[in-house]
C-alpha cells in the first residue's frame, strides 16, 4: 500500500486517467498529449504494468502512415482548448494535431521492459516497429547535418523559451486573424507564453494545414526550422534504448548503428563553441540562439559527457535554489515563472539527472534531491519557480507525478 505522497501522486495519474490515455491536466490540457502520455506511463509502471503499456498502445494507435506520431490526439473534442482538431485540419487514423514531440518514448518502452521483462515482452515486441518507424520519420524528415530539427515551437515542448526568439522574429503572422486562446482562462497570463508567440503559433499551424502537412512541401522555405538539442538529445537516447531493446528481443536492428553515428555528429553540430555550450541552431541563417537552456544538459543523458557543460551545471546550479531553470538565470531574458523562460520542470530533471548518474557526476543525486525537496514542499504543479519553488501552471499534474513515483520519491523502483 502506497502512503503519503506516493499515494497522491498515483491518485493524481488516476484522476487524470481518462480510460486508455491520460491528460496532462484537468481543464488546461485536455487531451492526450505525446511525451507527457509516455512519462505518465512510466509513472503508472510503478504500480500497475498493464495500465503502462496501455498508455503507450493508446498514443501509437495514434501514428500516421508516414511514421509520425502526434504531439497531441484529441480523443474527445473539448471546446475549452485551442487549438482543437478542426484548426489542425489533419488526415491520420484519429484527430491530432500535425507535428510530433520529443520521442522519449522508446526510452521508456525499454524501461517499462526492463521493470518486468516476462509481462512486457510481447507488448515491447509490438510497439518495436512502430518506434522505429517514427524514429525514422525524423531521421528523413527533421535532420539537418545529423541534428534534429523542429518545424513549431510545440514541437520541442519548450512552447516558448527564449531558444526559438530568433526564428520567431522572422515569421510575420499579419494574416493570422482573429482566434480566441483559452489557455489563459485556466492559468495567470504571466505563467503562459505572450500574444506575440501565441499568434506565431497560429501562423505555423496554418501554414502547414495550408500544405496538407505534406512534409517535402512544408520543408520548402520554411522560415522556422531549427536543429533543437531536446530532440536531438532525446532521439540519440531512444535510439540506443531501442536498438538494446530490438537486440534483446531479437528483432531487425539492421542500420541503427549508422544512424547513431549521424545522431552523434549531429549532437556535435549543437555544440556553440564561444558559448561553450549545447544550443539550438537556427538552419535558415546559421544563427546561433545564444542560449543556456534545460535542454543543454541533456547531453549526458543521450550518453556524451562534457567537462565545458559540465561548468556551466555547476555555477547554474548554485544560481538557482530549485535547479535546474530552463533558462540560464544570468541571462537577461530570465523570467522565474513564464513556462519555457525560466522555471523548473520535474521531468527535464529526472532526464538530465539520469543522464548525470549514469556517468557517475555527483551533480545527478543533487537534482534528484532538489526535485524531491520541490515536489514535497510545492506539491504536483506543472513547473517551479526555481527562486524560491513556488508552484506554477496547472496542478495536479501527470508528469510531476510520474517523476515523483518513477524517479523523485524514495521509494522509486527504477531501471
Ligand atoms: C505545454 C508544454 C509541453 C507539454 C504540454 C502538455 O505545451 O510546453 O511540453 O507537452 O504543455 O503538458
């Protein structure tokens, strides 16, 4: 029997169970969206197998033909979210929207796995082919000098961090016309992305509904492409995790050796050498973000160690109370409890974490601490303001509670 606050995170997944998938939240985010489903099953991992690979089935009952899996599937339409399906306009086997998000998934498949072998082989076995075929997808479809790429801000997961200003600046969305967001009616208009990104959200949507969310066509002066380190990161990860995962199951892991070759030149592409850090690429110009993000550290976790990034864990770390920001707190672009600009998200932690522990730093165990210490002390929010821990975004949610059964919590079984 599970108690106090393993007992109320796994009473939030089933509050937020919504019979095969799970929402991120009540209200806010309505629908099932794709890293969040895969975090959630590791969350439901820890105490009931079956209900984990359910979560998992559900969202690639979800892939399209070409391999793409969606970001979010709109299993029952909710007009209190923007934009729904109809915005989208897209053609898969359910309604969803067209771009994908970070592939943590097949890294959780082998984990999940890993927990029970004997209760997951056949299920790992099924899902084996459709990993690969979305990891795939990106590989054709997103890869730029072996980097991946995303084509929308939601893209990447991080809606709104200072990483894509640059790309941003250069859409002009005067013909977007009149919508009407509803995000800001369920949380603090200074916890959410301003009017100026939302309307370049809108403009991207439509420009790809526009195209029939035909890849070679959108891929055609695109003015938002750009090589994302949490997709890059993200997928090298999962590739390896898939390819263990195909080996053990005696599956065709013919080609991933080469493709986590080019993965791994394409992390190196990420490397801004002035500022000597991971940062995201801008492939329409060349530019450089400039930019210290979360999704820098995840190096480690995609297997590649850097005494240069290394530095900058250490001063970042002692900057903020709560590590680990999303953005670097020095930075005049900083702002504690705007989403992507500043706070905390338990999720990048444990990755990071992860990824720091397997390579034996110290700093991994003192990110699981602090994103212990967070949650004990603020509760399940979607992000912390890393100053002081204050809660932000929605509450009760998925992610934060999954992080705290699989990762956070002392009593975590992890693989
Ligand atoms: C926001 C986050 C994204 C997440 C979604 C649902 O859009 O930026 O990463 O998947 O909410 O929680």
């Amino acid at each position: 029997m599970a108690t106090g606050l393993d007992s109320q995170a796994q009473d939030i997944l089933r509050t937020n169970d919504r019979g095969g998938y799970t929402v991120p939240t009540a209200g806010l985010y309505p629908y099932q969206w794709n890293w969040d489903s895969a975090f959630a099953a590791l969350g439901f991992a820890q105490f009931d197998m079956d209900r984990a690979w359910v979560e998992l089935e559900t969202l690639f009952a979800g892939q399209w033909d070409d391999g793409m899996v969606p970001h979010i599937l709109h299993h029952v339409v909710n007009p209190g979210y923007f934009p729904g399906p109809e915005v989208w306009g897209c053609n898969g086997p359910s309604p969803s929207s067209g771009i994908s998000q970070p592939p943590v998934a097949g890294t959780i498949v082998r984990k999940i796995y890993d927990l029970d072998p004997v209760v997951g082989e056949a299920r790992a076995r099924r899902l084996f082919p459709k990993l690969r075929r979305w990891h795939d997808w990106f590989l054709k479809w997103r890869s730029h000098e072996g980097a991946i790429c995303i084509t929308h801000p939601w893209e990447s997961g991080r809606d709104n961090t200072p990483d894509w200003d640059g790309a941003m600046a250069r859409i002009d969305p005067k013909d977007v016309g009149e919508y009407d967001r509803r995000d800001t009616s369920h949380v603090d208009n200074a916890m959410r992305p301003t009017r100026y990104d939302y309307d370049r959200y809108i403009w991207l949507v439509q420009r790809g509904r526009r195209l029939g969310w035909d890849q070679a066509q959108m891929a055609e002066d695109n003015p938002f492409f750009v090589a994302d380190p949490t997709m890059t990161f993200t997928l090298l990860r999962s590739h390896r995790d898939i390819l263990a995962l195909g080996e053990a199951l005696s599956e065709d892991v013919a080609g991933m050796a080469d493709d986590i070759a080019q993965l791994e030149a394409g992390a190196e592409s990420l490397w801004n050498n002035d500022l000597q850090s991971y940062d995201v690429r801008d492939t329409v110009n060349g530019a450089w973000a400039n930019c210290i993000s979360n999704a820098s550290f995840l190096n480690w976790y995609a297997g590649i160690p850097s005494d240069g990034q290394a530095k900058h864990l250490d001063r970042i770390m002692d900057l903020a109370k709560y590590p680990l920001p999303s953005h670097d707190p020095a930075s005049p672009k900083f702002e504690p409890k705007r989403y992507w600009r500043g706070p905390t998200w338990s999720m990048m932690n444990m990755m990071i974490g992860e990824g720091l522990i397997a390579f034996g730093l110290p700093q991994g165990e003192r990110l699981r601490d602090a994103t212990m210490r967070l949650i004990r002390d603020h509760g399940f929010s979607e992000y912390f303001d890393p100053t002081d821990g204050s809660p932000a975004g929605g509450q009760s949610f998925t992610w934060t509670a999954a992080i705290w059964l699989a990762w956070a919590s002392p009593n975590a079984r992890r693989a």
